[in-house]
C-alpha cells in the first residue's frame, strides 16, 4: 500500500472520461483547459473499455504532457500496462479488473491503487487486500449509467467506515456534493456533469468551490 501522505493529498474531484468522449476531437483541448484551472486539485481517469491498449496508450502519453505541466493527477482505469508505462499515479480497478493484491505486485510502490465498488463486503475486501482509494456508487441517478439501480448516500457512511478515502459517483452534481460530503466521502467523481456542460470549466470551478474544507 502507498504512504498515508500519498492517499491524504488523493484529489477531490476526479474527472472520469468514456469511450465516445476519447474519440473525441476536442477532448484534447477540454482537458488541457480542465487540467489548467484544477491544477493538483483534480485527478483525470481514463477510462475507454472497448479502445485498444495502443489507442490508450496514445491518449494516456498525448494527455500525461498537460498532467506534468499543471500538477494534476492521472489516473488509468483497469489497464494496469497503460498505467505502468506512461507514469501514472494510479490505476483503477473495476468489478472485471485485476484482483488488488494482483495488481499490487506489478506497480510501483509509489502508484495508488482505486477500486470501484458498490456495497461494503466488496469495500472491506479491498481495503483489507490494500486498496488505496474506493470509488462508490452508483449514489444518484446518473445520466452515464441510467440502468443502473441508485444507492443513495447512506451508501458512502458504511463504506467509508473501513478507512480508505471514498470518492462518490453517479449522479452527484453540484447541489448535492455537500450532501455525500456529510456522509464521508473525500470527493466525488463526475462524468457528464462537467464533460457535457454547456461551459466545462466553469461547472469545473463550481466543482471546486463545493469541494473546499
């Protein structure tokens, strides 16, 4: 497992990408202005489940320029070969991802590893096997994910009971931020609500400002 410094200084908000969204022509440029008003306070996942470890590759050394430059974190979800090779500072596991303590013994000791989860078995699980963040949801409804059945906040109290930092997603948009905030999470995770706005770095900045101790 990382230092407990590495995993206090884990951003807030993580911005997490989709298929459609990295083949994209403007995903380039709406990153780089993301990356460039978050700074350090953002993580970027990548996260294309039908794109090929080149392609995510491509996109990872491309996007890895803009992390370096403006501090942020970046983060690859389950292709642990992509993370290793372009220097990221973590990976995320999903449910058909590699199994913790698998993937603990291939990265560096300083990458962070997440872990998406939906219900505290899972989430003591992987805290006990060394997980360094969880990823929960679904919370709320979410546009990303509509077939999805919502938790509610209650959710994120008895995940975040086991100790890892718990980033919440699905659903939580601005307004209800403070409201997974009370129940334990360290930060959220957003998709379409900052991806699809009609002005992303201006959704981003009000992100941010819910997001401050």
């Amino acid at each position: 497992m990382t230092s407990s410094r590495e995993r206090s200084r884990l951003p807030r908000l993580h911005l997490i990408t989709s298929d459609q969204l990295l083949r994209s022509s403007s995903f380039g440029e709406i990153a780089a202005g993301l990356l460039g008003v978050g700074g350090d306070r953002i993580a970027l996942h990548l996260r294309g489940q039908s794109m090929s470890g080149r392609e995510m590759w491509d996109l990872a050394a491309n996007v890895k320029k803009a992390v370096e430059r403006f501090g942020s974190w970046l983060f690859i979800n389950d292709r642990i070969d992509v993370a290793i090779a372009c220097g990221a500072h973590g990976v995320q596991l999903g449910e058909e991802s590699f199994q913790v303590r698998e993937a603990r013994r291939i990265v560096p000791a300083s990458m962070l590893i997440g872990v998406s989860v939906h219900g505290p078995y899972r989430s003591e699980a992987a805290v006990n096997a060394g997980a360094d963040f969880l990823v929960a949801g679904t919370i709320f409804e979410s546009a990303s994910h509509p077939e999805k059945s919502c938790a509610g906040a209650a959710l994120v109290s008895g995940i975040a009971a086991f100790g890892a930092p718990v980033i919440a997603i699905g659903g939580v948009t601005v307004e209800r931020v403070s409201e997974v905030r009370e129940r334990g999470a360290h930060g959220v995770a957003v998709i379409s609500g900052i991806w699809n706005a009609d002005d992303p770095v201006g959704q981003l900045e009000r992100y941010l400002k819910e997001l401050e101790d």
